[in-house]
C-alpha cells in the first residue's frame, strides 16, 4: 500500500472516530433523543454496515468475537452516550482517550512492565492533565459527564487489549457489534418509559453507528497495515484535537484555558509515553 493511501485512510479514520463525539454531542445539544435510544440506533447500525462489509469481503458467515468483548463494546457505547447528555464534543474525547490510556498503560504495569524515565515523566504529565481537568472550578466538566466517560474510555480499553490477536479485527469487530445489538435492547427496554425519538436524533445516530463506527472501523483496519506501531498510536492523539476544532467550529462550544493546559499536558505526556516506549524495545 503506498504511502498517499495509508495517509488519506488514516486522516479519514480520525475523521470518523472524532465524528462520534461531534454527532453524538449535536445529537444531544440540537435533538430530543435520550441516551438509550442513541446507543441502541448507533449499535445495531454499526453492525448491519459492518457485517454488510464483512460479506462483501468474503469472510464467512459464523460471526467471530466474544460476548465478554461485546459487553465491554456495549458498556463503552452506552456510557460514552449517556456522558454526552452533559460534556462539550472536545472534553468528552479528551476523557475518553484518557481513560484509554491510562486503562492500557495499568495493564501493561500489572503484567510487570517497567517505566523508563521518560515514560515516568510522560505517565505524570498526563495524570497531573487529567486531574487537572477535573478538580473543581467553574470551567470544570460536570461529574454526571466526567464519570460516565471515563467508564467507556476504561471499557474501550478492555476491549482493545481482549481484541489483540484475535484474529482479523474486522470480522471480530463485526461480530461484536452484533452481540452488543442484544445489550442495547435491552437498556432501550429498560428505559423505554424515559425514551424519547425524533428525525434529527435517529439521523445523528445513524450517521454515528454506520458511518462513524461501521465505515470508520472498516477504514482504520484498513490502514492499520500500513502503520507502524509508533505511528498507529501516536496518530490516535490527533482525535481530541479533531474533535476540539470540530467543536468549537461546528457547535459552537468555547475553549477554556483549563481545556488548553490539560490537552497540551494530556496528549503531550501520552505522546512522549509512547515514543519513549518504543525506543525502549
């Protein structure tokens, strides 16, 4: 794959991965539709494009995955939805690749990885932005945002190390998507009473699930090939920015200075962390 290819399909994979949080935020700030209703929509239309894709290319009809991945995929959509209610597009992705972060980075520490010192002043770097970000003040994001995102960036963490080596992403992603359709119904059947519907909000989850998620995985595995593994996750930094911009332009959200200082220490500290790293091996 040349190298123009592997750029235009990484830049669009970004594109689509801070696309979720710019519509799923919209969806709330602009749409009467609740939480529940978003994630069961934004599921169950990742799965039809994705298994639709995995067909197209051939790739058996048995559905790969696991439902203990599917339950953390679920857990990851349904609280990433549930946190947008309250958190601005650029805050949301920026807990959200945090809590990643820091959920990948605890695992390798837990399996007796060791930190060099640059890695050492990286980690700190990041967790000082962080708490940062959320002690108390009047530019502090709301707890009833904050904490339900950082539970879905913890489970999307989960649920990239439970991906590594299992075999084609795609077709796993697929089949997790599809398991994860059951969870969703059964929140949306839990919150029926509260549920609430429109054509802007099915519209924004629909763009979120099939094109942002579905076409957005399918693209990323795509160029993943391509990457090298310092590259693959240092392009990953790019999407809160993405998503800041997309925010500020499009939502018309305002920037704080306490969002500035806790990205630049946030990204900058997980990028040195991560560079460092692969010096290391």
């Amino acid at each position: 794959m040349s190298r123009t290819r592997v750029f235009i399909l990484t830049l669009l994979a970004m594109l689509a991965f801070a696309g979720n949080s710019l519509l799923c935020r919209a969806a709330f700030s602009s749409s009467r539709i609740d939480a529940a209703s978003f994630t069961s929509i934004r599921v169950i239309a990742g799965a039809l494009v994705l298994s639709l894709i995995v067909r197209l290319r051939g790739g058996g009809r048995e559905p790969a995955g696991s439902w203990a991945s599917a339950l953390a995929l679920f857990t990851y959509a349904a609280a990433f939805s549930f946190a947008y209610v309250s958190l601005t597009a650029a805050t949301g992705a920026l807990l959200l690749f945090s809590a990643v972060q820091v959920t990948m980075i605890g695992f390798g520490l837990s399996r007796g990885e060791r930190l060099r010192g640059w890695q050492v002043v990286g980690l700190a770097c990041a967790l000082g932005g962080l708490i940062g970000l959320l002690l108390p003040g009047l530019s502090a994001p709301p707890l009833r945002g904050a904490v339900p995102m950082l539970v879905a960036g913890t489970a999307w963490g989960v649920y990239s190390l439970r991906g590594k080596g299992s075999g084609d992403p795609l077709r796993v992603t697929a089949g997790n998507f599809l398991r994860a359709v059951v969870f969703a119904v059964v929140l949306s059947a839990a919150m029926f009473p509260w549920a609430s519907l429109d054509g802007p909000g099915v519209g924004y989850a629909l763009a979120s699930g099939a094109l942002a998620s579905g076409i957005g995985y399918a693209i990323w595995y795509t160029a993943l090939p391509g990457l090298k593994m310092t590259s693959a996750a240092t392009v990953q930094l790019s999407v809160p920015v993405i998503a800041a911009i997309g925010g500020i332009t499009l939502l018309g959200e305002p920037p704080t200075l306490r969002f500035l200082t806790a990205s630049i220490a946030i990204l900058g500290g997980i990028a040195l962390f991560i560079v460092d790293k692969q010096r290391a091996r």
